[in-house]
C-alpha cells in the first residue's frame, strides 16, 4: 500500500486511538476484545495467506462505530434503542455501529492517506 506511515506506526496509532476512546467500553466491545479480535484475525490471515496488514488494520478498526454511540447513549441516559433511532435519524447516518464504523475507520483513515 501506498502511504507516508508505516504499517508498524499506524498500527500504534490505532491503539492510542483505542486507548483514548474505547478503553471505557464494555469488554463486548471495548479495546480489549478489539485487540483479541486483530490478533485471531492475523492468526486466521496467515493460514489463508491474505495481506496482514490490511486484515490488521481492519480488524482493530472494526467496532470503531461503538463508540458515539455508546458515549452518547450513557450520556443522555437514554436506552439503547431509543437512543440509536434518534442518532439515525437525526445526528449519524445510521444506528448500526457497522456502518457508523465504516465511516469512521474511512475518515481516520484519510488523515493518514491510507487508503
């Protein structure tokens, strides 16, 4: 892949990134089971022999779209489906963390022109 950082520094970006933002979350969905996640996904990457380090990236990227929703659910004191309808319909473009996530990962994947 074509891009200014490393795979290595990415790599400790995200987890800063992770750090930062999902280490409050619950163990579904927090940094941990993220980075449970990377390391199976890598594990299972190279029996299948794909590119590690897009199967890495992804992988520690993929509940990313957790986190406003969660923040903003515990915030507003609101239960989760009532308060996933209104940021689909109002604030995000959808309650479902995957496609939030997808969006997200793209957005901080662009201030790294990583593609």
């Amino acid at each position: 892949m074509n891009n200014s950082l490393s795979h290595t520094q990415l790599v400790e970006i995200i987890n800063a990134f992770l750090d930062k933002y999902h280490s409050d979350l619950s163990y579904c969905h927090g940094a941990d089971h993220v980075r449970r996640v990377a390391k199976l996904a890598v594990k299972i990457g190279k029996v299948e022999k794909v590119d590690l380090e897009l199967v890495e990236i992804a992988a520690l990227l993929h509940d990313i779209g957790v986190v406003p929703l969660a923040w903003g659910r515990h915030a507003s004191g609101k239960d989760d489906n009532e308060f996933q309808e209104f940021l689909g319909t109002y604030a995000l473009p959808s309650y479902d963390h995957a496609e939030v996530g997808a969006l997200i990962a793209e957005r901080f994947l662009n201030q790294y022109n990583y593609p």
